[in-house]
C-alpha cells in the first residue's frame, strides 16, 4: 500500500491553516462581544452596586485636567457622590468654596494644597503625592497645583463628600461653589463698597474671560488675575495676608503633617497580599468626620475572605488589575428588593456593599487586584470573617452550628480546622471559577429570561388568539346582531312603508273626498253664483228697464225743457230783437242830431277861424277839417 498522495498539497494545507486562524480570529472577536455584553449585563444587574469607569460623569474639561463623579448608593442611605479630579503636570485647580466634609486619596502624582477657613487668619499649605490622604471641612476655601515632574505624571484624587444626618451633600448646589463665581455675583458698586479697591480692579475680575476649573499654572512677575481672586479670598475669609498667588513668595508656616498609607504598617499581612485601614484612631484628623478609608491588595490568584462589615458601608474603586466580587444578601431579605451579585471589576470601577452583606474579593491567576475605599465610619468596624483562624463561627457552639448547618459535628469540625490562614487566602482560580459561574448564571439567567420570553410570547400568542377568536365570535355576534337589527329595521321599514302606502291611500281617499266635496261646494257656488248672476241680471234688467224709461222720461223732460227754453230764447230774441230796434232808432236819431249839432258847432268854428286866418291856406284847412268832419260823421 502506497502512501505517496496520503497528505495534501502544500497550498490546501496553506489554506487549511490561514482558515484555521481566521476561524480563531472571529471567535475569539465573538468572545469578546459576548464578554462585553456579559459585564454589560452584569453592571445592569448591580445596578447601584457597581459603577463602571466608562459611566461617570463629566463635570469639567480642558488640555490641563478633568473632573469627573459619581453617585453610588449602599441600598440604605446614599447615594454617595464620589469626584475623580485628574490634573496635567503644572496645572492648577480653582480655588473653591467646600459645601460639605470633604475626604480624599491621592492616586498618583503630586502636587501642593492650599486652603484656608474663616475660624483663623493662616493660609495652610500641605505638600501632597500618592497614598497621601487628606480631610477638608465644609466652609474651607481651597485650592491645588500639581508638580511639574520629569516623569510628567498626572495628579489623580478620588475625593468622597460626606452624606450624613448632621452634614448632607445637596446635589442641588453640588459640592464646591468657584470662588471667581462668587466674586462675580455682586454689582461692580457692591465689591468696590466692600473690597475698598479701585474701579480697574474690579473691572480687571468682572471683565475677564470665563475659565475651565482646571488651568496652566505659570509663573509671572506681574500681579495676575489669581493675585487678585486672592486677595478677594482674604477679604471672604476673614484672613490678614497680603495674597495668595501661588508663585508669590510668603513666610514659612508649619506645615501640616498629612498620612500616607504607604508609610504605615498594614493591619494584616501575608504571601497572599496586605490590607490596611484608616479611622479616627490612627489619623486623629478623621474625627468628627463619618468617612474612613482602607486599602487592599490581593496578589495572584488571592481573595479577601468572605466577611461583612457591621457598622460601615464600603465604597471601593479599583486601583490596579481585575477581579471578581461576590456580595451576598440578608437570608431575610425580600428578594425583589436584594440578590446575591457575581461581578467583575476593572480598574477604575467603583463598586459599593452595604453593611451586613457577606462579601469577597478575588483576584484572577494573572494579575494582582488592588483597590482602596472609603467606609462611612470613623470608628472601629472589627470586620466578621466566616472562614480562617479569626472565624465568627469559631466563636459558636459546634454542635449549635452543626444542627444550624444540618450536617455532624465531625464535618464542623472539619470545615473549622482545615484553613489555617486568616482574613487573606490563597484561592488559586476562585475569579476564574467565579467569572464562570457568573456567566453559566447569566446563560442560565438569559436562557430562562429568554425561556420566559417565549412563554410571555406564547402567551401573549395565546392571549391574542384567544382575543382574535373572541373577536371573530364578537364580530360574528355583531354581525349576527347587525343582521338582526337590519331584520329588524327592513321589517320596521316595510311596516313603515305599508303605514306610508295606507297612510298615502289615506290621504288620496282624503284627498279625493276633499276634492269631491270641493267640487260639490264648488258647483254648489257655482249654482249659487249662476242664480246670483240671473238674479243680478234680471236686477240689471230690472234696473237698465227703469233707467230706460228715467231716460225716456228725462228725454221727454228734457225735450220739454229744451223746447219751453227755445221758445223762451225766440222770445226773448224777439225782445232783445225788437228793444234793440228801439234803441238804434232812438241812437240814430240822437246820433243824427249829434252829428247835425257838431256839424253846426264845427261850422260855427270853421267860419271863426277863417275870419282870422288869411288866405287860400285857411281855406284849404277849413276845406279838410270839413272833410274829415264829414269822414268822422260816416265812421260814427
């Protein structure tokens, strides 16, 4: 048997492999999805618990430094506001007006505190780096430069502000007010009254430009616009110094002796890692204060032994690494209200548990987990362990345990004896083992989620079935119910046609009746005015008869008349006639001897003036006179 062709030609096998790669590449991309929806879901779930550092918020920002917060809540009091404050080399924080008790860590970097407070005239100077930690009280003004250092390393503080019964930070005005925002407040009048200072240095604050809290901190010889925010802060704080401009030189004052965790001793140490607290009782500076701090650090493949704190509330933010954090809640709890959590925590993460919570924190095989934290108590906590040499349970009876537990008091005596370490254990894989069973929860979580999903789908498929069958037979009822009630209508419809039809009939025969009986009035009217109408004629006759004869009698009479006139008028006529006779007779006979009377008259006076006038011209006058005399005789 030949094995000359049992194994492919080079390029399949090239391919093979490139595809091989290209299959691990892609999963592994899946992988990190899923993960990242996973701590997606997982930071869902503590919500409240755990706040992610992609999740705070942006208070302030410029090329010199950032401020950021968050508000995280125990589930009790809070929440919480936690400030991240990031500042570049060189760079300087505003002065700021403390509304509230104010504790800080400084991460890394360093850099110098100033701050002052009404009940003295000093100015308190701290120098500051990391691990250093520090208290401030509300009314302090205060404010920070960071060092200008070779290695350029930023100055990181994570600052809480207290939230008790007796010092409450108010959201509502935050948790500093910037000084140049009180200054600028007031009229120019007001701060010129005050300040006692010239109209161009108030002008020289009012008039400037709005700056970011985070600002380059560079030296000048001249008096800057911090010079003279300044000396506006002396006046606000009651203090007798002349300035406070970071690069101008003052006298020497004591400086105040601040903590740094890395130059204590932890409270416990061992190959598994260290961890330390800070109260009132080591750092006499907290007192007054509810905020303490405290500082693990688990090495490889370690955990923080399951325990819980009976007087505080832990707010930790994750320094360096990754790990898991178990928290457990009250046996009593109701568990709408409380669930046990798995999460995992990056740096940068804040996570909160509340007191009486069982907790522990587990770092991975790979990699150390530290963080640092605040308690919300200054006093003694004296945390309770379940496991190790220092045990609560050490304390109770075993064969009490054994029946609370429900096993024999040989296994108590086996669970008691076996860890000889305390407080910090070796627990080589426990945030593996922990990050595996918190996703198998989230599977089986999402599964059943998913399972309940598609019962609620089912459901719902079910329910809508049911209301499409429900309404199908509605509408069929409807419809059924419409048709009865079209029955019902086309019935009334045909019985109020058939009333219409009987009604029309009705009023027809009504009608008829009515126009018969119009008619028989109307002929009887017409017989009526038809005898009127003969009677009014044979009236007329009667009256046109006797009218005929009052003219024939009035003709006669007339006639009469006329011919008694006539006759009185021929008689007449013959009267006037004949008196007028008469009266021409008598007029021509007094008209004739008129006449002869003038001619006479006429004559005599002719005959006078011829006897005066001479010759033929006189006779020829009396000769016309004569003639016209006999022309006037013949007219009249």
């Amino acid at each position: 048997m030949s094995y000359k062709n049992s194994n492919p030609p080079f390029p399949l096998a090239l391919f093979i492999f490139f595809f091989s790669l290209l299959s691990l590449a892609a999963a592994f991309s899946s992988s990190a999805k899923v993960l990242k929806n996973i701590e997606e879901d997982v930071s869902g779930s503590a919500a409240g618990f755990l706040v992610k550092k992609d999740q705070r918020r942006s208070l302030a920002e410029s090329e010199y430094g950032e401020i950021s917060s968050i508000d995280v809540t125990d589930g009790r009091r809070g929440p919480y506001h936690v400030q991240f404050i990031t500042m570049e080399p060189n760079s300087l924080f505003l002065p700021v007006l403390l509304h509230s008790d104010m504790v800080f860590y400084v991460h890394t970097g360093s850099g110098r505190l100033s701050w002052a407070h009404g009940k003295d005239d000093k100015i308190h100077k701290v120098p500051i780096k990391r691990g250093d930690i520090n208290r401030l009280r509300p009314g302090c003004v205060f404010f920070v430069q960071s060092d200008l250092q070779t290695e350029r390393q930023k100055l990181r503080i994570y600052a809480i502000f207290a939230n008790t019964d007796d010092d409450v930070y108010d959201p509502t005005i935050g948790a500093y007010s910037s000084v140049r925002d009180l200054v600028r407040g007031f009229d120019t009048k007001v701060l010129r009254s005050a300040f006692k200072v010239s109209e161009e240095v108030i002008e020289s604050i009012t008039n400037s430009t709005e700056q970011s809290a985070i600002v380059h901190a560079l030296p000048t010889k001249k008096e800057t616009f911090w010079d003279l925010e300044a000396r506006f802060l002396k006046t606000f704080i009651g203090a007798s110094y002349d300035g406070m401009a970071l690069n101008k030189k003052h006298k020497k004052k004591p400086k105040t002796k601040t903590y740094n965790i890395f130059h204590e001793h932890p409270d416990f140490k061992n190959c598994n890692g260290w961890s330390l607290t800070v109260n009132e009782r080591n750092w006499p500076l907290l007192t007054g204060s509810n905020i303490g701090l405290f500082m693990v650090n688990l090495t490889k493949g370690s955990m923080m032994g399951p325990h819980w704190n009976p007087r505080a509330t832990e707010i930790a933010i994750v320094l360096h690494g990754q790990g898991m954090v178990r928290v457990v809640c009250s046996s009593t709890a109701k568990k709408s209200e409380c669930r046990n959590l798995r999460f995992r925590v990056h740096e940068g993460d804040v996570f909160a548990v509340p007191m009486f919570h069982p907790m522990a924190q587990m770092s991975y095989n790979n990699d150390s987990l530290v963080f640092m934290g605040f308690s919300t108590t200054t006093r003694r906590n004296y945390p309770q362990f379940l496991a190790g040499k220092y045990s609560v349970l050490q304390t109770l009876n075993r064969e009490v345990l054994a029946v609370s537990l429900n096993v024999t008091n040989t296994t108590i005596d086996q669970l008691l004896a076996a860890q000889a370490d305390s407080i910090i254990l070796d627990c080589t894989s426990c945030a593996e083992e922990e990050e595996k069973v918190m996703l198998e929860e989230i599977e089986k979580e999402r599964e059943e989620e998913e399972a309940k999903e598609r019962e609620e789908q089912r459901k719902r498929e079910e329910e809508e079935q049911k209301q499409r069958e429900e309404e199908e037979t509605r509408k069929r009822e409807e419809k059924k119910r419409q048709q009865e009630e079209e029955r019902k209508q086309e019935e009334e419809r045909e019985r109020e046609r058939q009333q219409e039809e009987e009604r029309k009939k009705e009023e027809e025969r009504e009608r008829e009746k009515q126009q018969e009986e119009e008619r028989e009035r109307q002929r009887q009217q017409e017989e009526e005015e038809e005898r009127e109408r003969q009677r009014q004629q044979e009236e007329e006759q009667k009256q046109e008869e006797e009218r005929e004869r009052e003219k024939q009698q009035e003709e006669k009479e007339r006639k009469r008349r006329e011919e008694d006139t006539r006759r009185q008028q021929e008689e007449e006529e013959q009267k006037r006639a004949h008196k007028k006779q008469e009266e021409y007779s008598k007029r021509s006979e007094e008209e004739a001897q008129t006449e002869q009377e003038e001619a006479r008259k006429q004559q005599e006076e002719i005959q006078g003036r011829t006897r005066r006038e001479a010759g033929t011209e006189s006779q020829e006058e009396q000769g016309g006179r004569g003639l016209d005399g006999e022309a006037g005789r013949r007219e009249i």
